[in-house]
C-alpha cells in the first residue's frame, strides 16, 4: 500500500492534505522543508502551483499487528460490532495499548476491506461489497442534455430496473428517476418534454396507471430530498443503496410493484449482498419524515433475516 499525499497550492498559500496520515506535520516555511522529512524529496508542482501528488511506498501497519484471522473468527458471526469491542479485541492481546493505535488499526482494516463500515463507529466483517447502479446510454445522455443546460444544479439520475437484482417477481414496467432541486422541477420537466422524452413530474397515481405509454421510456421528474445520501459512478451522480431503499419504503405509490412482501426480500437480499450504512439510511428516513416507521420496519426485516440464517443453519 502506497502513503499518498495532495499538495494544493497557490503563490502566497499552501495546504498540504496527507490522505493516508501517519505521522502529521506542519507547513514549515517552505515545501520542501515541509515534505523532505518524510517523503525524501520532491518531484515538482504543476505550474502556477497548482496541483501535486507525492506517493511514499510502505504500509500503514504490518499485517501481523491487525491479527487479521483472529478478528475474522471473533466477529464473524455477530450481527455487527463497535469500535469499542474492536479496542476491547486488541486490548486482550495488548493490554494497555492505546486508542488511538487502535483507531489507526481500524482505518487499516477498513482499507483493506477486512471490515466495513455500516455507520458510526459500527462495523461488520467485509464480505459485502459496495453497491454502485448500472450507468446506462441512456442515462448518460439524458445527464448530458440536463447538464448541458443547467450547469449548476444537482442532478441524481438512476434506473429503476436497478432493483430487479434484489426482487423475486420482476416488474413489467421501469422508470427514469431524474431527481433535482425542487424549484427546478418544473424546468427540467419542460426541458425533457421539448427533447420529445416521455417525461412526468410528481405523478399522481391516476396517471402512473392510466396514462404512462408503453413504447417509450418513461422519464419521472421528483424532487430531490435534501441532504439525500447520493454517489458519483461515472462522472454522474446517482442513487445509493441506502437511498434507494428509503425511497421504495416512504413512495408507495412510485414504488408499489415493490410494496408488501416483495419489499422485505428486496431489504433481506440487499442487506446480505451489500455493505449499508444504516446511520445513512435513518438520517434520510428522517429527512423524509419517516424514521419511526422505518426503523420499526428496518428491525422486523432484521428479526427474520436473523430467524432464515439461524433455520438454515440447522
């Protein structure tokens, strides 16, 4: 693993960022006095002093300090742990160590992809991946056009055929979901309308099943939650799993061919396929006025998500 740093800078100002810190420094009249203790020496800023990066090879920690096996077979089978059971972990095999090691040892963890991140100082074993939805053409030029005329506002664009992968009926009819700043609903859906899409803002459900066509794609435009927990994949930004699922839970409406019990196996199947920061999905569920029922449903999915592990293990 390399040690990287970022050095922005400009004529009268420089800030140096070390991504990966192990030992932090400070600005000491110069760069090359401020980098050389560590990094030896200096391969040259852009010009203008722009931009540079400066890549240190070594390792963060030997691997036989993470006890890598031996936290595996710890909390392999717990539902989730804290990083107060993680330094109770090192503190048996090094009485006394300190935590800020402990919190470095984590990082490293994390980094190697030994544990996840599920929220908060909570983690769980890493065999889950991250989940990023499909980019398709389609999105990338109905993103483009959107771009294109309003440089300035946030777009979150996703299919949602991205769900058919946690679903055991798949539904005989996807949407576009085109999300944006409240204010600029009524923009974008005009814009998409004079580009000859097949777009509706905010659909009631009269026309989600009267008057929806079926030999076009269907574009939604919504409003855009604030504060909604996105990602960038491809240049475009997008929906994450935490929000994807808060959406089909609060949209009944939108989402109802995922309603009932097909939106508890959407909820087990994505719970077991996929890292989820739940903090993440609850601060959103509030956001959407939600929390209370969401959790209540999040903890009922977890109880028989628990309840199928346990019978198949029998």
């Amino acid at each position: 693993m390399s040690q990287i740093f970022a050095i922005f800078a400009t004529e009268s100002n420089l800030n140096i960022i070390e991504i990966q810190v192990v030992s932090k420094f400070k600005k000491q009249g110069g760069v090359s006095r401020a980098i050389k203790p560590i990094i030896g020496s200096i391969y040259g800023l852009l010009p203008n002093y722009s931009f540079c990066i400066l890549v240190k090879k070594g390792v963060i920690f030997a691997t036989d300090k993470l006890n890598i096996d031996k936290i595996k077979n710890r909390f392999t089978d717990v539902k989730n742990f804290e990083t107060k059971d993680i330094l109770a972990f090192y503190n048996e095999i090094e009485p006394g160590i300190k935590s800020s090691t402990v919190n470095w040892r984590i990082y490293s963890l994390v980094q190697l992809g030994i544990i996840n991140r599920i929220g908060r100082g909570k983690f769980v074993i890493g065999e889950r991946k991250n989940f990023l939805p499909e980019i398709s053409s389609k999105l990338k030029i109905i993103n483009n056009k959107l771009i294109n005329k309003f440089p300035y506002l946030k777009v979150c664009i996703w299919d949602t055929s991205d769900l058919n992968q946690f679903m055991k009926h798949q539904p005989g009819r996807f949407y576009i979901m085109i999300e944006v700043e409240k204010e600029a609903t009524q923009s974008v859906f005009y814009t998409l309308k004079d580009l000859n899409y097949a777009v509706f803002v905010e659909p009631t459900n009269d026309i989600l099943t009267k008057y929806l066509p079926s030999d076009k794609d269907v574009l939604i435009v919504k409003s855009l939650v604030s504060e909604a927990p996105t990602q960038f994949v491809n240049n475009i930004i997008t929906t994450t799993l935490e929000k994807l699922l808060v959406d089909i839970f609060c949209d009944k409406m939108l989402f109802s061919a995922q309603q009932g019990f097909e939106m508890r196996t959407i909820f087990i199947e994505a719970l077991s396929k996929y890292t989820i920061n739940e903090n993440k999905m609850l601060r959103y569920s509030g956001r959407r006025g939600k929390k209370e029922s969401f959790i209540k449903f999040l903890n009922s999915v977890t109880n028989l998500r628990q309840q199928q592990s346990l019978t198949a293990k029998v």
